[in-house]
C-alpha cells in the first residue's frame, strides 16, 4: 500500500494505491471514494475499530479517505519492532498486515483494564490517522518530560514513558473518552500531538447550545 495526501494540513484526504488483490483496513465513516472495481466488506470485526475491509482488483486500485474534522493527516510506518498507542478516534486506515489490540499490556497499564480512549496497533506495514487541527510532534530528549492533555495526544509509540493520571483531583475523569485525565512523558521519544481536541469540540458545542444532547 502507497500512500498520497493531499489538501493538507486543513482538509486532508489520502488516497491508499493498491496493488492487485491488496487489502486494506479503513475507518468505515472515513470511506469517501474507491476506484471501479475495489471491494468493500463491512462485516469485519476489528478490536477497538469501526472497519471495512476494501480489497482491489486484479489491476490493483486506489481507496481515498478522510477524516470527519478538518486538519492534518500523519502517515505512521510500523515496522514490527514498537508498538503505537493512538487516539482511538484517530484513525483512518492501515494495511492489511497491521492489528490492534485495545487490551495490550501497555494499555491495561495505562487502563487499568478498562476499554479506554487509546488503541494500539502493531505489526508492519502504513497507519494514517487524522488529525483534528495540525500536527505537532514532541522531540523528548532522555530525561526530558512533558505532559499533555489527553485530548490532544494523537500517538506514541510503546518504548516511551508514560503516566495516565487526573489533571486536578476535584473535577469528573472518565478513561473511557479521556476527559479529566492527562499523560505525562519521559524521553527520549516521539509523542505526536494535535493541536485541537475533538473532545474540546464537544464540550464547546454543547457549553454554547449547539449539541442535541445539550
């Protein structure tokens, strides 16, 4: 699988070229357009995500797909030796050969064994996630050590420290949407970042009146 963006970093859309007969994972709300010929089996029961499975034809084909805020797209490369812990409403779609598993131990730790707002991926192969806002990229030199609200945590990969814990003792936390919580990081690392919070929407949508279930 190859992957192209374009219309980033306001509007992303990628388009995923198939070879022959390749399959490929993608978020079923993120579906926007296949080439002629592409099938689209939406009976698939991934572990923590929404997924179809489109599958080219014997002349290969392409997937195109978006994500439903405006932003940035980022394109991760697994190649077998970490996993990624991701934002479970990050992502868009995978190659065929990439899994996830919501229950994996670096989750469970951070969980405490509940489902929560994380995923993780494994394996080889192209993870492309959406990006609400821009993407931002944290360099932690050894030692070094941030904290970032868990809204705006868009993946980091499983050789990183972390610690999940409530940005203030007083106010409501939920493990399961992340709000309330925070993740505080030790380098050296990678910690990928959005710039805006989809949970942060949320809450603004329904604080002004605009959400049905305000």
């Amino acid at each position: 699988m190859q992957v192209r963006t374009r219309h980033t970093p306001t509007s992303g859309v990628a388009r995923l070229v198939l070879a022959p007969a390749e399959p490929v994972l993608v978020e079923r709300s993120s579906l926007l357009a296949t080439s002629y010929g592409v099938g689209v089996d939406t009976r698939v029961k991934g572990k923590g995500v929404r997924a179809a499975r489109c599958t080219a034809g014997p002349e290969g084909g392409w997937v195109d797909v978006a994500p439903p805020l405006p932003g940035d797209l980022h394109v991760l490369e697994l190649d077998g030796t970490a996993g990624w812990c991701l934002a479970g409403n990050s992502w868009l779609a995978c190659a065929g050969t990439v899994g996830f598993d919501p229950a994996a131990p670096p989750l469970r730790a951070l969980h405490g064994g509940d489902s929560g707002f994380l995923n993780y991926a494994f394996g080889t192969g192209s993870v492309v996630l959406g990006c609400y806002g821009e993407l931002d990229v944290v360099t932690l030199a050894p030692g070094e050590l941030v904290t970032v609200d868990s809204g705006h945590v868009l993946g980091f990969a499983d050789t990183l420290q972390c610690r999940l814990r409530a940005l203030s003792p007083d106010a409501s936390q939920s493990v399961r949407t992340g709000a309330g919580l925070v993740l505080d990081f030790a380098g050296p690392g990678l910690v990928l970042t959005r710039t805006r919070s989809p949970r942060g929407l949320a809450t603004w949508l329904r604080d002004n009146g605009l959400s049905p279930r305000g």
